[in-house]
C-alpha cells in the first residue's frame, strides 16, 4: 500500500481460516519510494542546476509530486523523464531516468521488504515450500520489484485476483450475515491473531504484586488482554 506493507500467513480448511500470522512496517510502502526519489533527485538538482531544492519547502513539495508521477510511470516504462516548470526559477529536465536507477535509488524499501516476508515466516514456523498461495493486494503491487521480492521470498508468482478495497467490504459483509439473525448463511469461522500483544494497565491500591510500566507512573497493575500466540474473538 501507500503507507505500510502487512504480510499475513493463514491456514484454511473447510469453514475455516485460521491467522498464523501477520506482521507489518511502516516504512515499507508506495510513499516511501516517493521520499527516497525526492532525496535522490534533490541532489542531481543541486549537481546539474545548482540549487538546493531542500531549503525550499514549496519547491520540495513539488519535487514530491513530479518523483510520484515519476514513479507511476516507471511502472510501466523502462524509462521515464522527470520535467519540473520553473521549480526555484529554474525548468528541471532530466530524461532517460531508468527503472534500474529507481531500484537502485530505493533498494532499503525493497530490503525490508525481504526482512518482512522472512519474519512473517519464522513467526507463522513455516518456509516457503509450505505456502502454496500468495496474494497481492494494494497500490503497490504496480510497482515491478515489488512483485519480483514477493516472488522471490515466497518461490512462486503472487496473484492478483482481488482488490483492496473490494476485500475489505466483502469480508465485512460476510462477517455480518455469519452474525446477522436474519440471513441464512454456511457458517464461517476465522481464527483470527493480533498484530501486537494487548495490555490493560490500571491502579489498584489494594495490589499484592504490582507492575510497572515506565511511561505510565501512575499503573501498579498490568492485565494481558491478547498475547501474540492467542486467537480473537476471545473470551475469559
């Protein structure tokens, strides 16, 4: 997607899914390869016209862009021209910037991209011979080396058979007629796992044993809601 990467291993059987797992980064995304083209960029800025395009808040805002549309072009080009009209009074005109050169440009959003795939396998305890699907969803899946990582982490070709959006709304809905008293529906249960361990921390002032929490002076007591091995819906 544009601001993070989930990566997410599951387990289905008739009826069933069960979440192995799913980790997520923030800095691996659409948005990320816009920031690292405007950093690369600014500097050939700064070599060819000598101007520094950082020191001007307006003009790194457009630079932004110009690389976003850059990008996007990149997509389905091998190469592609980056022109800026009177960007701090000068025309930027850079051609036959290549695919190659954004890949080399952007490699650490690719690098964690790796790093995420293998960690979401040694959380799920399975290799890729184990996975015998892969799916991708999201903006970024244009982009070619995104698809080539996913490819290649996981040893087959990713499909790309659903939409984002459309995946979310589906599954909600059919989440809601499972629950619903007034659909009739093939029953469909999802074991599902949380992304991070979820805490409950209060003051008691009867506690025995107490708990600290360093950014929380007041909390003497602390009660684990989810742990990363436990399934939800959950009850006590």
């Amino acid at each position: 997607g544009y601001g993070c990467t989930t990566v997410m291993l599951a387990n289905f059987w008739k009826g069933n899914m069960k979440v192995l797992t799913h980790v997520a980064d923030k800095e691996v995304g659409t948005r990320e390869l816009d920031y690292y083209l405007t950093e690369h960029f600014a500097d050939e800025i700064l070599k060819k016209y000598k101007v520094d395009v950082k020191s001007n808040k307006r003009a790194r805002v457009r630079l932004l862009q110009a690389c976003e549309k850059l990008k996007t072009l990149l997509s389905g080009n091998t190469t592609a021209p980056l022109n800026i009209e009177n960007l701090m009074d000068i025309d930027v005109n850079i051609q036959g910037f290549k695919r190659e050169e954004m890949e080399v440009a952007t490699a650490v959003v690719f690098d964690r991209l790796r790093a995420l795939c293998k960690q979401a396998m040694a959380a799920a305890g399975v290799d890729a011979k184990a996975v015998s699907k892969v799916e991708m969803i999201g903006g970024g899946c244009r982009v070619p080396l995104f698809k080539q990582v996913v490819q290649e982490m996981f040893e087959q070709p990713p499909g790309f058979t659903l939409n984002a959006t459309e995946s979310v709304a589906r599954g909600t809905a059919i989440t809601a007629a499972v629950y619903s008293p007034k659909f009739k529906v093939r029953q469909y249960v999802v074991h599902e796992a949380p992304m991070r361990p979820i805490l409950l921390g209060y003051y008691s002032s009867t506690a025995t044993a107490v708990s600290s929490v360093s950014f929380l002076p007041q909390v003497n007591k602390v009660f684990t809601v989810f742990n990363m091995n436990d399934r939800y819906p959950k009850t006590p």
